[in-house]
C-alpha cells in the first residue's frame, strides 16, 4: 500500500464527515452534499486503487 492510497482514504474520510456535518447544521447544505459526494468519489477511487495493487501483485511472484 503506497502513500497515494492512504492520502485517498483519508482525504474521503474528511470530505464525508465534514459534508455531512455542514448539511446536518443546515449551515450550507448544498456544500455539505457536494463535500460528501466528494469524499465518496475518493474512497471509490481508493478502492480501485486497493484493487489495481492487489491484482497486480498476484502475478509477481515467482
């Protein structure tokens, strides 16, 4: 697991708490929807991410 992956997962932990924090206050609900749609975007592309990684590790060893 390389740092980009971490970077991902963190980044769409954040964005997702802080939108859904903003949209629950009624503060600013359009940017908490768009901050959580964000940080949905980065943990899926986390997980391909993990995926890529995994599949090509099957096939270096040996």
């Amino acid at each position: 697991m390389n740092s980009s992956v971490l970077i991902l997962a963190i980044a769409g932990l954040f964005c997702f708490f802080a939108g859904a924090y903003l949209a629950a206050t009624n503060d600013n609900r359009t940017t908490g929807i768009v901050l959580m749609s964000m940080g949905l975007l980065f943990q899926v592309v986390c997980l391909r991410q993990l995926k890529m990684n995994k599949t090509k590790d099957d096939g270096d060893a040996g």
